[in-house]
C-alpha cells in the first residue's frame, strides 16, 4: 500500500482524471463539440477492452495476440441481435431479436465465456510463443467465420439500424452515451480492482511469478489460469457492445490480429499491471493517432518512435511515470 508522497500523488491523478473525465461533455463544448465528446466516447470505451487484456497480460502473464476476437463477438451480437429486431426476425434457438443493452451486454458476455471457456482448454496447455500463436489462430478462425456469413453482410460488414437501446437513457444522445460508457468503465475499473487484489488474484500473481512453488503450495495455476482467461474474455464484449452501438456498425476487422496488437500496445504503453495505466494507456495510443492522423497518413511513423521510448525508458509505462516510479 502507497504512504507519503506517493499516496498523495496517487490520489491527486485519479480525482483530477475522475473530474476530467465527468465535465469533459462542457470542456468539449467550448473547443469541439460534439466530436470530442465522440473521441473520448472511443477511449473509453478501448479502455473497457485494455483493463480486461491487461487482467491476463499484468497479472497472469499471458499474452493473447486474439483478444480482439472476443471485443468483435460482442460487437456482432449487438449487431445482430438489432438486425433481427429490426427484420422481425427471431434469433437462434427461438429468442426474440432485441435492441437493449440490457439483453445484450449479458448476451455478449456469455457467448465470449463460452467461446473462451473452449478456446482456452486448449490454448492453456501452451506457453510463450506458442500460447500466443493459438489465440492468434482462433482470433482468424472467427475472422474467416464472419467475413463467410453473407447474411450478416460477409466482408462489408453490419450496419445497426440504431443505436442499443437502454431504459430511461436516451443512447442516441452522444452525451448520455458518454456517461453510459463513462460508468460502464468505473464499474468495471472497480470489479478488475476487486479481482486482482483477492485471493484469487494474489495466486494469479504468484503463478506468473513462480508457477512451480504455487504447484508445490497446491493451487491449480491451470485451473486459475484459465478462469483468468474467462474472466478477462467477458470484459472485451462488454467494448464492442458498446463500440456496435456507437458506430453503428460492425465488420471482420473487429477480430483482426492487427486491433489485438494495438489493444496490447495500449497495455504495455499503460504499464502492464496496471489497471488504471491500461486506462492511461488507450487514451494517449488514441489521442496520440487523432492528433497525428490530423497532420498527417503516416501518423504511424511518428508514433512509433515515441513507444519505443516508452518502452525502453518507462519500465512501468506512462502509469509508473505519472506515480514516480517510471524506471
């Protein structure tokens, strides 16, 4: 536990990003408007998806090059579910098609289990290289899967009629969107928080840091590995719900290898092991590609000079800078 100095400073950083955060609509109204509010709207939402990367990544070392498969299938049920309501067409196994988050959300959350739950099984038994191959592998198994399904638009992709619907919040107002998003991700912040300072969570660390002496010990790093994994799996459709309805459309690229790399940048930019540094870190990765992207196509050149020096400089990403403790 942080004392002195460092408790302050700790403090200080969440209170003044908490505050930021609640009265950027006003900020955003004397600047850029609506579009700010949209470009936040998107960090948040990433960072939704970069807390439960780095649940598996900070904490249990493992490290998923097929994340993004899981933010993409709750994306496409949003996308779907919309599509049949709109048609008037009933869902698989006789459910009714439905715009609201709050069929969706849990909707979304359980078909990532349950694909993380098998995926899992199998890459679990790996390490290394070759842990991060096999989710890589299932991650393009899923992208071929959708780009195949024409009746959900193939390789162009799902448009939603509307945004995902929620009672008493009007979504289709991009403020009280923002607040949606904005108290999804503290709930979420705060349930990651719970989990990786348990029990369960001290064995998840202790299993990354000697997997051996906690086999001695008599946990099941397996089987606490993979509820890891689970865990984790729900949290990224909880973002692409909510990046379905945001965009208002959905396509393959969502399970693309390429939106893993760059949700795991965000993690390592942040501070692996970091809850609120994976918060730190999709918003500097975004912003950093809106303000590059404006002066120039190759935002890319110039962004990657300043991740390696994070990397290299910053052992604990820009999370350990802003604490004092970056080296």
């Amino acid at each position: 536990m942080l004392r002195g100095p460092s408790a302050l400073r700790l403090r200080v950083l969440l209170g003044g990003g908490l505050l930021l955060l609640l009265v950027w609509p006003w900020i955003s109204a004397l600047f850029g408007g609506d579009y700010l509010v949209s470009v936040m709207t998107r960090v948040l939402i990433f960072a939704i998806a970069a807390i439960s990367l780095d649940l598996i990544v900070g904490y249990g070392a493992l490290v998923s090059f097929g994340h993004a498969a899981f933010l993409g299938l709750g994306a496409y049920v949003a996308a779907i579910s919309a599509f049949h309501a709109s048609e008037g067409l009933p869902l698989a196994f006789g459910f009714s098609g439905s715009e609201s988050l709050l069929v969706n959300l849990p909707l979304a959350m359980a078909v990532a289990a349950l694909v993380a739950c098998v995926t899992g099984l199998i890459c679990l038994r790996t390490q290394g290289i070759h842990f991060i191959m096999i989710t890589l592998a299932f991650a393009q198994m899923l992208y071929y899967l959708f780009v195949s399904l024409d009746a959900y638009g193939g390789e162009d992709g799902l448009v939603l009629p509307a945004r995902n619907s929620l009672p008493l919040l009007d979504t289709a107002d991009d403020r009280q969107f923002y607040f949606l998003c904005l108290g999804l991700l503290l709930l979420y912040l705060y349930l990651a928080h719970r989990l990786v300072n348990s029990r369960f969570g001290r064995v998840l660390r202790g299993s990354r840091a000697n997997e051996t002496r906690m086999r001695a010990l008599g946990y099941n790093t397996y089987g606490y590995r993979l509820a890891a994994y689970v865990i984790a799996a729900t949290g990224a459709p909880l973002a692409g719900v909510l990046l379905a309805s945001k965009t208002e459309f959905v396509d393959p690229g969502l399970f693309s290898w390429q939106l893993s790399g760059e949700l795991l940048v965000m993690v390592i930019l942040g501070g692996m092991g970091s809850l609120y540094g994976a918060v730190i870190g999709a918003a500097a990765f975004l912003l950093l590609e809106q303000w590059l992207a404006a002066w120039t196509e190759h935002w890319m050149f110039f962004l990657g000079p300043f991740l390696v020096l994070v990397v290299v400089r910053a052992r604990h990403g820009l999370w350990g800078v802003l604490t004092g403790n970056g080296q």
